[in-house]
C-alpha cells in the first residue's frame, strides 16, 4: 500500500519529464561550439550572385569580356567577407570561452557545495554511530557484571569519544543542528565516563583490599592496599572530592592503620607469653603510637587504646611483681 501510494504521488511520467527538462535547461546553459560553415556559404552565394548580375548585366549591354569585371568584384567581395570573417571568429570564440568558463565555475561551486554537506552529514552520522555503539557496549558491561578492566576501557573509549567530538565542533564544516547533537551526545558519553571510573575504581580498590586481608605479613597487606588506595586516586584526578571515592579511601587507610596495630599488639602477646614484660610493654606503646597517629574512626581509637593501657598496666603489674620476687630470692637468709 505504501509503495502504490507513493508511486501515484510521484508517477513516473512526472519525474522523467522533469529530469528531461533539467537536462535541457543544462544544454541551454551551454552554448554551441562557434563554426564559420554557415557564414562562408552565405559568402560564396552572395559572391555568386554578384558575379552573375555583373556578367549579365555587361553581356547585355554588349562587353566582349564581362567575366572579367565580374570576376574582380565576385573577389573584393570575398575578400572582404574573408576578413570579416576572421574578426567575428575571433569575437565569437571569446565569448564562448568565457561563457564556458563561468558555467564550469558554477558546476565546481555546486560540486563543492555539495561534497561539504555530505560531509558534514557523514561526520554527525558517524559520531551518532559511534554514540550508540557506547551506550549498547555500556548496557552490556553493566549487566554482565563484567571485571574492573572492562569498565576501565570503556572509560578511555569514553574519553576518545569527547576528544573526536571536541576536535569536529572545533571545525567550521557542521551546521547548527549537528553542533546540537554532537554536544548532546558528549553531555550523555561524560555521565557514562563517570560511572564507568567509579565502578572500576569501586571494584578494582575491593578486589585489591580483599587481597590484602589474604595476606600472610604486614608488609605485604599494606603494600597491596596501597595499590587499592593507588585505583582511589586515579580516579580522584578526574572526579576530586567525589563522595563515593572519598568514603573507599578512608575505609581503606582504616585498613592500614587495623593491620598496623595488630601487628604490634600481636608481637606484644608473643612477648609477654614468652614472659618478656617489659619488651610486651614497648610493642604494646608502639601499637598505641599508631592507633594515635593512623586513620581510624574515634570509638574504634577510644576501645583500641583502652584495651592497650589496660594490657600495659597488667604487664607492669607482673613486670613489678616478677622484680620483688627476684629480689626476695637474692637477699641473703631467704632460703
């Protein structure tokens, strides 16, 4: 239904006859290539005639020898009209010349016109392409639960994106109407930019701190966490004082500063197993020192270090105990 309606709209008589019609508008736009065929026969017949009449005319009035007056104007005459002939010639092949170049000129014009509005039509065609092919390669990361480094190229091919865009809207080829849609869709490729770079460095900076808990020493569980706290960062550069980033950031420096303590609170049980007081005295200080100094929530510090003042005076405790004992047994007459 739609293809008959359309052809009885536009039937076919109708856009032959017009492409007809153009043709021959182009034809008239060109004029015929000068020729002197015409004139020269028109020359020849007049110089004809005027022989005869002359002939005639002195053979009636009884000259022996009319061809020769005859004869000698029929080649004035055609002397001249070669002449003529050579200026008007010369005329007319000016004009063609300059009548053909300005049709060609009017031809590259159009030509040009023509190219430059295809291009700019491919350019928004191709950034309209490239804007969809974002958002389905976006959706099915999203959904895939794809790893951190899928979200992470699809946030450098986000910002090659914005840097081609940039670089076309910089041009003085697009329109109006594709300067719009370019930025509009550049306004759409930065939101997904951002959540890509927050995904990875939200999964990336997990993935990382998981690691380190896994971790057997101290070393090893900061140096990966640092990595984590690197991802944090990255993203930092681009989206600073992103709430989300900041929270991961600080959740992880509580991290380091838990496994820090730990490991000193750690040594200090060894030590006072092992009856060393007073070195478990000295470790216990030195996991006080960074549950001050580290990141770490203020009722997380204040049960931290209440504990540890309260292992310090049992250690001093045993440790005073242990001294009076052993200076009992030193005095003379103890036995």
């Amino acid at each position: 239904m739609g293809n008959n309606s359309a052809g009885q709209a536009f039937p076919r008589p109708a856009r032959s006859q017009g492409r007809t019609s153009g043709e021959s508008s182009r034809r008239k736009s060109q004029r015929a290539r000068p020729s002197s065929a015409g004139y020269m026969v028109v020359a020849v017949t007049i110089s004809l005639i005027l022989f005869f009449a002359i002939w005639w005319g002195l053979a009636s009035v009884g000259d022996e020898a009319p061809w020769v007056p005859a004869g000698l104007a029929t080649s004035v005459c055609l002397l001249i009209a070669f002449s003529a002939r050579e200026v008007l010639m010369r005329r007319a092949w000016t004009r063609y010349l300059l009548e053909q170049d300005q049709h060609e000129h009017a031809n590259r014009e159009r030509s040009s016109t023509k190219s430059e509005s295809a291009k700019r039509m491919q350019s928004s065609g191709v950034h309209a392409a490239a804007l969809r092919a974002l958002q389905k390669q976006s959706a099915e990361t999203d959904s895939t639960n794809a790893g951190a480094e899928a979200h992470l190229d699809l946030f450098h091919a986000c910002q090659d994106y914005l840097a081609n865009t940039d670089e076309a809207l910089r041009s003085s080829n697009l329109s109006s109407e594709s300067r719009i849609a370019i930025r509009a869709g550049q306004d759409k490729v930065r939101v997904l930019q951002k959540h890509h770079m927050l995904v990875w460095a939200r999964d990336a900076s997990m993935a990382l701190t998981h690691e380190a808990q896994q971790k057997g020493r101290m070393s090893d569980k900061i140096e990966t966490a640092n990595r984590a706290m690197d991802c944090l960062d990255t993203a930092l550069k681009v989206y600073a004082g992103e709430p989300e980033l900041e929270a991961s950031k600080l959740a992880i420096r509580e991290f380091v500063a838990s496994v820090k303590v730990a490991h000193w609170v750690e040594l200090a049980e060894r030590s006072a197993f092992k009856g060393h007081y007073k070195r478990a005295i000295d470790r216990y200080q030195d996991a006080l020192f960074y549950l001050s100094r580290e990141t770490v929530k203020e009722e997380v510090r204040a049960a931290g270090a209440e504990r540890i003042m309260r292992e310090i005076e049992l250690l001093k405790a045993r440790l005073h105990t242990a001294r009076n004992a052993s200076r009992n047994s030193s005095e003379p007459g103890s036995a």
